[in-house]
C-alpha cells in the first residue's frame, strides 16, 4: 500500500477513535444514569407492586440494558479501529526500513 494512502488511512483511523473514546466516556455517563434509573424502579416495583411500577420498572431495564449493548459496541468498534491502527502502524514502519 502506498505510504500516503496509509498515512491516510492512519489519520481516518485516529480520528474515528477519537470520536468513539469520546461517545465511550459520554455513553459510560448515560449508562450510569440509567442503570441508577432501573435500580429505583426496581425498589418502587418492590414496595408498591402495581402494574404501573411494573412497567416503569421493565422500560427502565429495557433502557439500560440498551445502553450496555450499545457500550459494548463501541468499545468492540474501538478494539477493531485499534488492530487496524497497529496493522497500519507496522505497514508504515515497513515502508520506511
């Protein structure tokens, strides 16, 4: 591969990888809020044991088991982007030697 098609695409890769620690960080802020969300559902579900809190309580899950799934995407993106990053890194090096 051409040494400015890969100093490209190190710079593409670098910068998505900086858009998803930032996302992680916010997603990770979310996540917390919402499982912290659940947790009270799961208490008022437990005290008043009416269908509403029921339900509050399943919504409330159902959010923060969404932002889990999503958490771990972007930490698997973020892994990916990090191997084609080193890939790339030993590309660019073997092209100087």
């Amino acid at each position: 591969m051409a040494r400015i098609l890969v100093e490209r695409r190190l710079r593409d890769v670098g910068t998505r990888l900086k858009r998803l620690r930032e996302e992680l960080v916010v997603t990770d802020e979310q996540l917390l809020q919402l499982a912290d969300e659940a947790d009270d559902a799961r208490i008022r579900s437990l005290v008043s044991e009416t269908p509403t809190s029921a339900r509050e309580l399943s919504e409330a899950s159902g959010h923060a088991d969404a932002m889990r799934r999503h958490r771990q995407a972007v930490v698997d993106e973020i892994a990916r982007l990090e191997q084609a990053q080193d890939e790339l890194l030993d590309r660019f090096q073997a092209g100087r030697a």
